[in-house]
C-alpha cells in the first residue's frame, strides 16, 4: 500500500500548542474498520478523522485510541480545514454525512473562522447521581442528560477551573462523557469535558460538548449566540449559535504537522 498522508491541526485554536489537536486522513477509500482503530490508536490523540469523497459530499467518521465514536466536533473542524488548506476544495461550505449523526456541514468565514452546523441536543433533568458527585467532588446545581453525555451545573467558573475529578470512578459512569459547566466571567459559559470511557480522561476543546451546551445555556441567559470558553489546560475559545435544532459553533484551526503514515 501507498503511504497515506496524515495531517495533525489544533482545532478551536489561537496558536499552535492550544485547542484541541486532531489527526486527518483524507483516504481515496475506506480502510478496513482495524486499521483505522490502529492509526488512531498509534496516533493516541482525543480523536482521527477519516473522510471519503462521495457523490453529495464527503462520509466522514472519528476515532478516539480506543473506540469509534458517533460525532466529534473538533476533528469534523480539523477535517474541513485540511480540505481547504491542502485539497483545494472551492467553496464557502463542505458537506459532510457521518452514518452515527445524519448530516453535517462546515462552512468558511472571513478570516479563517470555521463554523459547524451540527444537530442540537435534547436534554432531560435527572436526579443528582451520588457517584458523579464523589468522582467530581463538588455537589451540582443540576443534573441533566443528552443522547450520550451527562451535563451537570455549578454555579460558578472557578469550581469547574479547580474541579480535580477521580477518573477511575468516572469511567465507572455508563455514558461517553460528562460535561462540567458554569457561567463565565469573561465569556457566557465555561466548561471542562471528561470522556474516560471513550480513552480520554479530559478532552482539551470538545465540539460535540456544545451541541449539549448551546441549548442549555441558551434559555437559560435567553440568548441565541454565545460566547464559550472550555478550561481543559489548552483552553480553547468558541463562539455558540442556537438556530432551531441545529447549533452553528465557530471556531479557528491552526496546522502543525503533515506526514506519511506507512502501514
């Protein structure tokens, strides 16, 4: 086989060594599902997108070093921009299909902003999970839960910032991530993500995070567009918009390797 070629950009990033870096491989077709688990395993990031060209746009699915999972916002961000930058891709908007979550797009503004639009989450207030609050520490305000993640509230930024989880006893909780969040002080909303079961103890940016988010925090400050900030240790800036069912999450990407994988 011929080498493949493999970029690795920091998506939802001001600057290199910040956001949330993803791997990409744009394939001519479909590898075996074990090989593309194996690159993602070696390459041993949050997530590797793999993306195929087809007639109505590009199929596009994410691997984290342990599983495939439904939908990641930041490698479908990274994807897009490799598309741009290095496949000369023409137009304001690439649509992708994930067979996980239905349609997806990517749409190119000024300056290099990249906007997702993905669906919009639904969420259900539950009972406060005693398991949860000894793994986190801190009791929450709310607890609620989307189609795979749980979102729990606190009342201010400072017990996300300092919120120093027990990860063994999170990877105990049947969900694929637990999101932690709070008002900001700068910015409308933070957030910190935890997705031990997916093999990543704390994601640095998670797009699909906010696609929960958006909607929650939406009604509750009454606004459509927001400005978000995840408080991972590379931190990473989003700006949020609520349309319908969807959520448009914006953000920027920086390169910082391309290479050959040689399998």
């Amino acid at each position: 086989m011929k080498p493949l070629k493999i970029f690795q950009v920091d998506a939802f990033a001001e600057r290199v060594f910040t956001g949330n870096p993803a791997a990409v491989c744009v394939l001519e077709e479909w590898l075996p599902d074990d090989s593309m688990q194996a690159i993602a395993m070696e390459n041993n990031l949050a997530e590797t997108a793999f993306t195929v060209k087809e007639e109505k746009g590009y199929h596009i699915r994410w691997f984290t070093p342990e599983v495939e999972v439904a939908l990641c916002g930041h490698a479908t961000l990274a994807t897009a921009f490799v598309l741009y930058e290095y496949y000369s891709f023409e137009g304001n908007k690439i649509s992708f299909y994930s067979e996980k979550s239905g349609p997806l797009a990517v749409e190119k503004g000024e300056n290099g902003l990249l906007t997702l639009d993905f669906p919009a989450d639904t969420l259900q207030e539950v009972a406060s999970d005693e398991k949860l609050n000894e793994a986190l520490g801190i009791v929450p305000l709310k607890t609620l839960k989307g189609k795979t993640d749980y979102l729990l509230i606190y009342s201010e930024e400072q017990q996300v910032r300092a919120m120093d989880p027990n990860i063994f006893l999170l990877n105990q909780v049947d969900a694929r991530g637990i999101i932690v969040s709070a008002p900001g002080v700068e910015v409308d909303f933070v957030s910190r993500f935890f997705a031990p079961q997916c093999g990543v103890s704390e994601d640095p940016v998670t797009g699909s995070a906010h696609t929960t988010l958006t909607p929650y925090w939406s009604e509750i400050l009454n606004k459509k567009i927001l400005s978000a900030r995840q408080l991972s240790r590379r931190g990473g800036n989003l700006s949020c918009e609520l349309r319908g069912s969807r959520v448009r999450i914006s953000g920027r990407v920086k390169p910082y390797l391309k290479g050959e994988i040689h399998i």
